[in-house]
C-alpha cells in the first residue's frame, strides 16, 4: 500500500484526514456512501486506494531503478480525476501522480500520456506550474469534466509542459496515429524523460457505451 508521506506528495493533508476518517480502519465496517456525485465507496474501498497508489509507485520505481524494462499496472480504483485536495469520476487517490512523484523524489525526469476518453484533469491540477514534469492529454472534447482545452499549457514559468489535445467526438485510429505522430512523440523526444508513465484508459473504444469515439483493439 502507499504510504503517507508517499500520498503526500499530490494530495494535501486535510484530503488524506478525511479519506482516512470517512474510509479508513476506524470508520464503521459497513460504511458506504459517496464522496462526490460520481464516486461511491464501500467496505474495503479505502485499502483498495491505498493497493492502487503504492502499485503505480511499486512498478514506476522498478522502471525507474532498471530492475524491469517496462511493466503494466492493472489496478483499481482509477485515479486521473483525483485532485489534490478532492475525490472525483470515480478516482479517490491520483495513483499515477503518486508514481510520477515517487519517481521525481529520486531523481527521475518524468513525462505522463494520458489517452483515456476523459481528460487527466485531477494530474494536470497536481503538476500545473512544475516545470520538471510533462503532462500530455488526448481526449474527447468537450466531454466530461469540462477541461482540457488546447489553450491550457500550464502556468506561469511552467507554460508548455501541459498539453493538452482536444479531439471531436467520433475521432478513431487515424486520428490518434495522426496526433501520437506529429505531436506526443516530438514533445515526448524534446522533453527527454527518464520514465514515461501512461494513464491507459481504455473507454476510447468504439463499443464504450458512456463514451463517443472509435478506437478499436485491432
């Protein structure tokens, strides 16, 4: 499980209390409820999170520490919606900045692709005015939750490490080959990262029934 001073590093203090409190071992067994319209909880959700998190940061740190080349982590619940200081669309801990975090704190330079339908708007907020840290976004848009307009570049001294790619409704492979070429991949080689992590959101699929566009697995 990750731990306090890893989850720290993306979510403030006041966030991490709550969580506990409402979530953790002291509250009721049976405890269930919701933490905004779109993300419910119940029993074992919270150590669920915290498995999540330390997961992402487990397999970053190995990548990072040359024990593996590459490494998938299949984990739930999903992250890229939570905020620093709130839950949101179903995420309660940011798994992957927790990773990217972990990674930056020995030393590594870190850029995260971020493909899922919605927008990564949660690890755009964490890392919004950092220089040393590259967030890429293609999603659908508009579309749940609002953000990730192109003109967002992320703030101040840091303007150009955020980019985000707004796509049409019904966009499918063509486009994404289209993006991933002459966009990601240029940014991504510019950049230099030691580790780049994925936020792999698979709802981009033609047959995902909350979702518009036309990827498919061939």
């Amino acid at each position: 499980p990750a731990t306090r001073e890893e989850l720290r590093r993306v979510h403030s203090d006041d966030y991490l209390f709550d969580l506990e409190r409402r979530l953790g071992p002291g509250a009721a067994t049976a405890a269930s409820g919701w933490l905004d319209p779109d993300t419910y909880y119940g029993p074992g959700t919270y150590q669920a999170a915290l498995y999540a998190a330390g997961g992402a940061i487990e397999l970053a740190l190995r990548i990072f520490r040359s024990e593996r080349d590459n490494g998938f982590a299949l984990v739930r619940p999903p992250g890229h919606h939570a905020c620093r200081e709130r839950a949101m669309g179903f995420c309660l801990l940011n798994n992957i900045a927790a990773a990217a975090a972990a990674v930056r704190a020995e030393g590594g330079r870190v850029a995260i692709v971020d493909f899922d339908v919605h927008h990564g708007n949660g690890t755009e907020q964490i890392f919004s005015g950092q220089r040393d840290l590259l967030f890429i976004s293609a999603h659908q848009y508009p579309f749940y939750p609002g953000t990730g307009a192109a003109a967002v570049t992320g703030e101040a001294m840091a303007a150009g490490t955020t980019v985000n790619i707004p796509l049409p409704q019904g966009s499918a492979g063509e486009e994404y080959r289209l993006i991933f070429a002459k966009i990601v991949v240029p940014v991504l080689s510019r950049f230099a990262p030691d580790v780049i992590l994925v936020s792999a959101g698979f709802d981009a699929h033609a047959r995902d029934p909350l979702a518009g566009m036309a990827l498919t697995h061939a």
